[in-house]
C-alpha cells in the first residue's frame, strides 16, 4: 500500500514535478496550491483518485482551514508526509537597497505559513506511523555556506525555515515524528531560470531517494537532493 502525500505549492516547477513522480510511483497525492484551477500541469495530474486538487493559500488561516478539511475528508485515516514546498522569493538584490516589504513578504510565505500549515496538518499526521514532514529549503539560507549578499530576504528567510524545521522538530520527536529540511539544489524552474543546472526531474529524483532514506535519527537534520548534510 503506498503512501498518502500533501504537498503545497504544486501549480509548476518542483511541487508540480513531485506530483508527477509520486503518482507515476503509486502513492496518493494530495495537491495543494493557491490556484489548482489555473494550472495546466496540475489539471492534467489530477485524476480524483490517487491525485486529488485542494485550494490553499498558506498565508490565510482560513483557507488553510478550509483546505484542511477537504483534505480530513479525502484521507480520514490521516496522512503519511507533508511536503511544505510552496515559497517565495522577492527579486531584490542587495541588503542596502532591499525594501521592506520584500523581507515581510518572503517571511509572510515561507516562515509563517509554512508553520500554519504545519499546525494545522499535524494531527492528520498523527493518525498514522510514518509521521514525515519535509520542508523544501535551500542551501542560501545556511549560515556558513552564505558568502554573497544578493537575495538578502529569501537568504534569512530560508534560515528561518531552516529554524522552524528544528523547533518543530524538538517538539514533536518523542512522537516518532521525522522533521527535515531540505536543499533542492539550482533548478529549472521559473524560480531557478533556465540557466540552473537541474531539471525538477532529477532534482525530485534525488530527493524522493533521500526520503527514502530517512529514519527516526533524521529528525532535525538539513541535507541536500543527494542527502548529502549540510551545515546550518
């Protein structure tokens, strides 16, 4: 019997691709995004039995809501893995120039709503034993790997991320769950840009072998699409 999913942020690029992987592998999926309807790449995924469309956008609690109780009623017997995906990121360049409103934003939607949806999914997580909650985060929200100043909201707020997986992670180990963040490396997506060395295939790939992988002992941990760790 496969796996249940949840995965936000599916409409393109790595949330889209990571449908496409699950499904061909014969898990159920359960494809979150703030749009279902205006992506093709996602219509042509969703058959209504092992890959299912939900609305959500994650920084409305209400709608996380509302999602969330479709998604009670499309898995009552709870869900395996919740892949926090959706994000984004503000194209601003350096730290003396940046506006505000770029750091609030990129926080709004990868710190805080990534743990709205969190709160809200955990206890369909807890009605089964896998217990997995991955949060897709990036290598330029390390500390010792960021030697460069452009994108300085995305960079702190994927350390944010990187710190909310371990909080999370803290608090919820004693119920055997396992909580990591993941680098999905440089990827051809609208975000990425077509000169990032990554196709989302084998960026999904590698990571859907990493979680593979995963035992209790990776609660807490930050590795890269090969599984390689990686330094906080």
């Amino acid at each position: 019997m496969g796996l249940t999913w949840v995965i936000t942020g599916t409409s393109r690029g790595i949330g889209a691709e990571f449908v496409k992987q699950l499904k061909n592998k014969g898990d159920t999926v359960i494809a979150c995004a703030r749009n279902p309807d205006s992506s093709d790449a996602l219509k042509a995924l969703v058959d209504g039995k092992q890959v299912h469309a939900v609305k959500m956008d994650i920084t409305d609690v209400a709608s996380v809501k509302a999602a969330t109780d479709k998604i009670s009623e499309l898995a009552p017997e709870g869900i395996d893995v919740l892949v926090n995906n959706s994000g984004v990121g503000t194209p601003q360049t350096e730290p003396l120039t940046i506006q505000p409103e770029a750091y609030t934003n990129d926080f709004n939607t990868n710190v805080v709503g990534t743990s709205i949806v969190i709160q809200a999914l955990v206890p369909l997580l807890r009605k089964r034993d896998t217990r997995r909650i991955i949060n897709i985060s990036s290598i330029m929200g390390s500390m010792e790997c960021s030697t460069e100043s452009f994108n300085p909201s995305y960079r702190v707020s994927k350390a944010a991320v990187n710190m909310l997986t371990r909080v999370f992670a803290a608090q919820l180990k004693d119920e055997g769950f396992v909580i990591v963040c993941v680098h999905p490396g440089w990827v051809q997506t609208d975000m990425g840009t077509h000169r990032a060395p990554l196709t989302t295939d084998q960026s999904i790939g590698g990571m859907l072998s990493a979680f593979d992988k995963l035992t209790k002992a990776s609660n807490g941990t930050f590795f890269d699409y090969k599984g390689e760790t990686l330094p906080w």
